[in-house]
C-alpha cells in the first residue's frame, strides 16, 4: 500500500487546480489562460520527469532515485506555498511534476504484478476522483497555493519505501546524454503544441528525426532502440496517451459545460464531479486484474468507452449526461493505465523495465498535459 501513497498524490496535481484556476488569475490579476500555465507546466514537468527519473532510477538505484525525486517536489511545494506570483507558481509546478513523476515511475517498477500494478493505478484514478474537490476545500479554507502544494504528501510514503528494503539495482551502462536532451527537447516541443501549433509542431519533428537518428548510433541508450520498434509497446502506449487526452480534457472540460448549463455553485460542481471519477477509479483495480485472462475483450471494451466519453461529453448539455461520459472516460483512462502499462513492459525484454516504464508513463501523461492544455485553447 506505500506504492499507493508513493504515487497516488500526483493526481492532486493533475486534477487539483480544476475548479480554482479562475481564483488563481484574480488572485494574481491576470488572464484565465495564463493560469492554466500552472497545469500545463505541472503537465511538461511529469512528461519530461517520467523518462528522466526512469533513467537516474535505472543508474543510480532506488536510493537515490527517490531521495532525488523526494527533493524535487518538496522544493517544488515550497515555492508554491511561499511565493503568490505567477512565475513562481509555473516552476514551483514544474519541480513538484519533475520529482512525482519519479516517485510514481519507482512505485510502477515496484508493482511486479497486474494486482500490484492495478493497486497503483486506482490509487491514482481514486485519489484524481476526489482531487477537484478537495482542491476547492483546501482553497477555499487555506489558500489555493497549498492546493497547488498537496502533491507534497506523496513524499510521505519515500522513508517507508527505503526502509522496507526494496532494490532495483542500478545499471552499468553508460548514461546517454545525448539521448536525454534529445527526448527532454522534443516533449517540450510536444507539450507546446496546443499552444504553439506550427512553431512547436516544427520542433517537434525536427528534433525526433535527430533523436531517431541518434537511436541508430545507440541503440542500448537513453531511449533504447528496442522499445520503438516494438510494436505492441507501441501500440500499448498509443492507447495510454489517447484515453488520457480525453479523460484529463473532460476533468477540464466538464465542470465548465457545468457551470456554463446549470446553476450549480462551484463547491456543487465539485461535489457531482467526484461520483464518476471515483467510480473508474474503485473500478479500474478489477478491469487491471481481469485484462490478464481477456486482454483483447478489455481493450476494446476500453477504446468503445473512450471514444463514446468523448462524443458524447462534445454534443450534450444535460448534467446527468456530461456526469455519465466522465464515469467513462475515467474508467477507460484509469483502467487502461494498468492495463496497457503491463502490456508494455511484458512486451519488452526484462533488463529494459525502468525504461519501459519511463517511456509508457510519458506517453500517458502526455496525454494529461495535452487535455487540459487543449481545453484551455477551445474554452478562449
């Protein structure tokens, strides 16, 4: 249960400032779309971490991986708890992802099993079910700069983890420099799209054309070769990435048809918010388990849901209706996490788990920065 409490407070992140962000910018006396930078730095934080902290936890071993990451995010949490500015709120956002990112990447390689790993997955849907709420109450009483900081309560679980004595060893390998700025520039690139569509669509492709050809120089590097010419790993983080750009787009997306078709108060919209995130949260710890006896079932049952959350969320203006495609996208996103995440690492040789893990893990929380970053761009 410490991999539950080591991972499952990122989604506090990742869902947290959705009912606040408009606070925020009066607070800080600034634009609604520049607030939502906060989530979107929170969002390149974890997409650029999650390799990142993969590849020190696969060199330098577990110790020091999440003593580093531990670090990270309690740096990350004071300045957000200490400096009201906007500035500070992107970076203090940025250090909490760049360090959870790797304490969930360790608390996934820990989960050697499909029940393990459908623990860490649910932790992270239950407590991402409750987090727009409880972000709200935590505003609402304290501030809205210790709502931004409530991932801080994953390093809790980091002496637990050391203690209890489990090992990833580190590697021998050389530690491929190249291969990590390479990847760090094109998620930048990637996690700016939205907002920047021909600028960073052409850094994009311009930087994964270098990084392909540096996998062809080194093959066993940062990025190992053998991942992207893997098709299921391919396929199975493709899935990730796509249920995630529709489930964290609706956490967004929703409260606001909300408060745009109702009059519900802000702290009612949290409230009806909960019930179907924490619906696909409870229920994705079965799906993960059962997707090991029908695999092929699970994931269409997990595309069909994904697509009718996303059509369904776009045309619709009844709350009860908006309410039930969130349950969907939620169960498909939280599901699938587990599911697709043991599909790509059982994919992959063994000696390449960490990254397999790293590179899964960037895939779907592309998809975390890519949803709300896109809602923010239709919603202007």
């Amino acid at each position: 249960m410490w991999l539950a409490v080591l991972a499952g407070p990122m989604a506090f992140g990742i869902a947290g400032p959705a009912l606040i962000l408009d606070d925020v910018a009066r607070d800080l006396d600034v634009p609604a779309e520049a607030a939502t930078w906060a989530v979107t730095a929170f969002g390149w934080g974890l997409s650029v971490g999650t390799p990142l902290m993969a590849g020190l936890l696969g060199h330098r071993g577990m110790r020091a991986a999440l003593t580093a990451c531990g670090l990270l995010v309690l740096a990350g949490a004071t300045l957000l708890a200490a400096i009201p500015a906007l500035p500070f709120l992107v970076l203090g956002s940025a250090l909490q992802a760049l360090g959870i990112a790797g304490l969930t990447a360790t608390a996934m390689n820990l989960a050697d099993s499909a029940r393990r790993m459908g623990v860490v997955t649910a932790a992270l849907a239950v407590v991402g079910s409750t987090a727009p709420l409880v972000g709200s109450l935590v505003s609402d009483k304290l501030s809205w700069q210790v709502a931004f900081a409530l991932p801080l309560l994953s390093v809790m679980a980091v002496p637990a983890v050391i203690l209890r004595g489990h090992q990833l060893p580190p590697s021998d390998d050389r530690f491929d420099r190249v291969g990590a700025v390479l990847l760090t520039a094109l998620v930048t690139a990637l996690v700016s799209v939205p907002h920047w569509p021909v600028v960073a669509g052409v850094c994009a492709a311009i930087t994964a054309a270098k990084l392909w050809s540096h996998l062809r120089v080194r093959e066993a590097g940062f990025v190992p070769a053998v991942l992207v010419r893997t098709p299921a790993f391919l396929t199975a983080a493709g899935l990730a990435f796509s249920l995630a750009v529709i489930n964290f787009g609706m956490v967004y997306a929703v409260p606001r048809q909300l408060a745009r078709y109702t009059d519900w108060t802000t702290s009612q919209i949290g409230v009806a918010v909960v019930w179907p995130m924490l619906l696909g949260g409870l229920l994705s710890w079965f799906v993960v388990a059962a997707s090991a006896r029908a695999p092929r079932a699970v994931t269409t049952a997990l595309v069909v849901m994904g697509v009718v959350a996303a059509l369904t969320a776009a045309i619709s203006v009844w709350a009860s209706v908006l309410l039930g495609a969130q349950a969907l996208a939620s169960i498909a996103a939280a599901s699938g996490q587990g599911v697709f995440a043991v599909r790509a690492t059982s994919a992959v040789p063994g000696g390449h788990r960490p990254a397999a893990i790293g590179l899964f893990n960037l895939s779907y929380l592309l998809g975390v920065a890519f949803g709300p970053a896109l809602v923010s761009v239709l919603y202007v």
